[in-house]
C-alpha cells in the first residue's frame, strides 16, 4: 500500500534521505522511529505529495506521488507534525470547505461533514469559531478533518503532539480503530509506548536511511530478545566475566552490583543463562528477564542512558 | 464555485479591515474632491460656492475627475499588496497551506481563490467611488465613457499588481517580505520608470540641441518613452490623450499590463506547485 524504494533527498549539502526503503502492506500500521532530523518529516512529506524526491520511487495504493500526485491525494490522509487551521472559520464551515476541496458533493457531502463532526465531538459546537476551542479540540478537528474524504492510507506526523494523556488514549483507540476499518496506516512519532502499544510493526529511520534490518542483524533478531535485569553480590568484574563466556549472551550495561543482558531467545535460553552463572559460581540476587521493549530497541540503536 | 474563492471572500469579509478601509478610502477621495473643486474655482472659499464666470463647470468636472481617479489609483495600488502580498505567505505562516496542498484542489484553484478575492475587494473599493465621480457629471465634462475606460484601465493596472504580490506571496515564507517585495515593484514601476524616461528623453535632446534653423527643440522618438508604459499613472492618463500612430499609447501599456498578469500569475501557479516544503 506504502512503497518507498531506494528514495534519496537531498536539502544543500544535508542528505535528508539516503537510500530510503520501505514497503508497507495494506492493513498495517507501521511506526517510524528515529532521532530528530532522522528524515521522517522528510519521507512523509514526500509520501504526502508535498515534497520532491532527488531520486528513488514512492507510491501510495500503487499510484506513483510524482505522476499521479491527485490520484494519490484522493486515497490519503495526511496529519502534518504542526497542522494548521483557520481560526476565523465556525467549525462546520471548516469541515465544509475540506469537503468541497475533496470534491465530496451532494448528500455525501452533508453525510461527511455530519460524520466529521460526531468524530470530532464538535456536533454542538458547530457554529463556534474554531479561535474558542482548546488546543485538544483543534487537535481533534484536524484529525477528522485528516478523516472527511475516508481515506484508505493515513500518513500521521507526531499525531499525539501537544495532547493530554486522556486526548492520547482517544488517538489511539481511534487509530486502532480505523486499522479495523482496513485503514494502512504509517505513523511517526517520538512516544515510543504509544507506538508499541499500536503498531504492527516498527521501522527505525536513522540519517535517511531504513536501518531496521542493520539493528536486527545487529542485535541477532529477527529471532526473539530477551532483556535480563540481574543484581548480584561480589566482584563485578568476576560476574561480568561469566557473563560474556555465557552463550546467546550480550552485556548491554551495568553498573555496579547490576548488569542488564540481552539473550538471543526465549524463557529456555533464559533459564540456561541463570543456570549457568549459578554454576559459575555467581550470588543471584534478582534475575528479572522480560522481552526488550521498543525503548531498549531504540537505545541500543541511537545511543543514550540505560533505563 | 471553487471551495478556495467561497473561503477566501468568507474569511476576507470577516475581517475588521473590510469596513474599516473603504470608510478610510472613501474618506481620502471625498477630501480630494473637495480640495480639487476648492483649487480649480481660483483657490477661495467663497469662489468655491460661486464660482468666477470664466471658469466652465465641465472644467471643473474634468479637474475633479482626473485628481479623483489618479488618486484613486495611487489609493489602490497602495492597498493591493495588503490584500495580495500576505494571501498565500499567511497559509505558510499559520501552517494550512499542507492542508490545501494535500486535497484535491489543483495550484490553479488555489491561485484563483487568492487573486479572486484580492481583487473582489479591489473592485468594491473602486464601485464604492462611483458616487463620488457623480459629482463630476453633475459639473459635465465627463461622460459614461470616460469613467469605463478609467475603470477599464485601473483594473487592468491593479490585476497586475495583485498577480505580482501572488507571486512574492507564492516565493517568500513570510508576510512582511512578501509585502515589502511587492512594494518595492509598486514604487520602480511608478517613480522609477518616469525617472528612467526623464533620463532618457534628456540625454536624447542634449544630443540633439536646437538648430538654429528649426528654432525648435525636436521631440524625442517614441521609443525613448518606453520606459513610461509600465508607470501606472501614465498608463491611465493615456486613456484620455489623442490617438497618435497606428497602435494607441493605452494600448501599448494595456498590452503590458495584462502581460505582465499573465506571467506573474503563472508563475505563481508553478511556485504553488513546487513550494510543498515551505508547507
């Protein structure tokens, strides 16, 4: 549904994508995770029409953005990182005005303004300006505003900027809910739990390039990981000795009478682990292991403080 | 109708400005007639109300007419890159511009929105004048045509100006630069060009001195004037000067004008098209 192939982008002398791939499936939703001036603003904007690649090709439900940008238009919706909105307009006025730019006419267009409002909770509110309502509300007019044409692919950029945790809960029950409706969804953001707690998958974008297949090879996925908190008493340098000659074993970090372990597998390997530094001789204290979370993922990948 | 035109009238009709500029304007060119019909009857209150018999009423209404459509001129070209310059730099700044660019509304729509409504209100300030100008047939001197063909060739000096601050809107990010830009082409093509033909007509005649034989100055060739087909203030006194050659000084300058419309206007249209990342 998304195709991104080998997309190259160049601002000046900053390469904003350098070789990019990616390739989404309809029915998906896939997080797009890296650091700031990673490129995902960068790919987006591409992929919603707005910019021009140097090289490369991208299309949306097999229409390519650059020869067939209305076709693509039609099928898309775009949530930008900073959505603007028109302030002096009443809110059903601002839901009509997409209607009629999406060429939505007759009793679809009523239909669709109706449908915008009840999604954005704004039914009562409709002859208000949009200047009187919070910034949750405007987040929510610009997300069924996203919305008005039904589009098939969503493209959303920092969709949960600037919402409270409740409004959070909301977007993302929503985004499930339309992945239900066979909604493909590509979403970039930097909250990392909302992102695993939605996605089916997460792409990891790091100084324009997909780096989601290095990171696996990387860390030996795509087989399963395990993270292993383990305290201990005595000598750190003996432990993390033992540690290292373990097999399927990796120190990501310690500190202390503290070592954090990735192990290559499941609660087996696990197990095999602890057995094993027992019979090295090491005081278990805690051995706490549980799958690596997308935080741990991303730490790993771009570098900063162990949890 | 296209969606951008209802939005644009909507959201421009909304604004403060909308009752506050014409009242001004109207203001400045109601003191104008009365200045101009204070001058043109000798200069004296009381002659002002009883005019001297040697002054014609239909000269009177020729000088209100013209002073009252020169600065009616200078009035709107002064308004036109307030309403132009900011209109598509002000969906950059509040960020909408990504929502316009991403629906189904082509560059040319969007475009045309912005130029309708510019020049909607450019044309209501210049129908609000209308009775103002009734003065002057109520003096004679003036007839219907005169006031066609003022219309006429102030509204094709404006779309230029309108098409000119679109395209400084489509290029720059921001409002203040946009508008800046757009006044600065304002200014060269009215002060500049008339000093350019100045120097020109003067260079020419200095090396062409009086001969003793004509005992006249020989006028400069047409060309050297050129430069004044593009100063909107020569453009519309051009409407009233006598035919002279086979193609009308108005035309010429009307020529240009549209011209110059047509090619700001396009490539505004390509700048819209290409300006996503400024989105």
């Amino acid at each position: 549904m998304i195709e991104a192939t080998d997309l190259r982008k160049q601002y000046r002398s900053t390469a904003a994508l350098d070789g990019f791939s990616l390739r989404v499936e309809a029915g998906e939703i896939v997080g797009l995770v890296g650091p700031n001036g990673a490129g995902k603003t960068t790919l987006i904007k591409i992929l919603a029409t707005l910019l021009r690649h140097d090289s490369g090709r991208a299309a949306i439900a097999g229409h390519d953005v650059v020869g067939q940008p209305r076709a693509v238009r039609a099928v898309l919706g775009y949530l930008p990182d900073v959505p603007g909105l028109y302030s002096d307009m009443r809110v059903a006025e601002f839901f009509e005005f997409f209607a009629d730019a999406f060429h939505i006419k007759g009793g679809r267009r009523a239909a669709a303004v109706e449908r915008a409002l009840a999604r954005s909770g704004l039914s009562a509110r409709r002859d208000e300006f949009v200047e009187h309502l919070s910034l949750g509300m405007k987040q929510k007019l610009v997300l069924a505003r996203t919305l008005l044409h039904e589009p098939r692919v969503l493209l959303l950029d920092e969709p949960a900027t600037g919402l409270d945790p409740l409004a959070r809960i909301e977007l993302r029950e929503l985004i499930k809910a339309l992945n239900c409706e066979g909604v493909t969804i590509l979403i970039s953001s930097h909250i990392l739990s909302d992102l695993e707690d939605i996605c089916t998958r997460i792409v990891l974008i790091s100084a324009g390039r997909n780096i989601t297949d290095d990171a696996q090879l990387a860390s030996g996925a795509p087989n399963k990981t395990l993270v292993c908190e383990i305290e201990f008493l005595g000598d750190a340098d003996a432990v993390l000795q033992s540690v290292r000659a373990a097999a399927a074993a990796r120190v990501v970090n310690s500190s202390g009478q503290h070592v954090r372990v990735e192990v290559q597998g499941g609660r087996e390997e696990a197990s095999a682990l602890l057995r094993f530094l027992v019979g090295q001789g090491v005081r278990i204290v805690r051995f706490d292991p549980r799958e690596a979370s997308l935080e741990d993922r991303y730490r790993e990948v771009f570098g900063g403080p162990a949890a | 109708m296209n969606p951008m035109i209802r939005k644009e009238l909507r959201q421009r009709m909304r604004e403060r400005r909308a009752w506050i500029l014409p009242t001004l304007y109207l203001g400045v060119l109601g003191g104008v007639v009365a200045l101009t019909y204070y001058v043109s009857t000798e200069g004296s209150f009381e002659s002002a109300f009883r005019p001297a018999r040697d002054i014609q009423g239909s000269a009177i209404g020729a000088a209100v007419f013209l002073a009252v459509i020169m600065s009616q001129l200078a009035l709107l070209m002064l308004l036109a890159p307030i309403f132009s310059a900011g209109a598509i730099t002000i969906e950059k700044e509040q960020r909408t511009l990504a929502g316009l660019l991403t629906s189904l509304l082509t560059p040319f729509q969007i475009w045309a929105g912005k130029f309708t409504a510019a020049m909607m209100f450019l044309v209501l300030l210049l129908i609000s004048s209308v009775p103002v100008l009734a003065l002057c047939f109520s003096l004679g001197g003036v007839g219907w045509s005169d006031v066609a063909a003022a219309f006429g060739m102030t509204l094709a000096i404006l779309a230029s100006i309108g098409a000119i601050g679109l395209y400084c809107s489509s290029y720059f990010r921001r409002s203040v630069h946009s508008t800046a830009v757009c006044y600065a082409v304002v200014i060269a093509i009215s002060v500049l060009t008339a000093i350019a033909a100045y120097m020109l007509a003067s260079s020419w005649q200095a090396r062409h001195p009086v001969t003793q034989a004509a005992q006249i100055q020989p006028n400069p060739p047409g060309y050297l004037m050129a430069p004044l087909y593009l100063n909107p203030f020569y453009a519309l006194i051009s409407v009233f000067a006598p035919r002279e050659g086979k193609v009308p000084t108005w035309a010429k300058c009307l020529a240009l004008f549209l011209a110059m419309t047509v090619l700001f206007s396009l490539l505004a249209i390509q700048n819209i098209k290409r300006r996503g990342e400024q989105a």
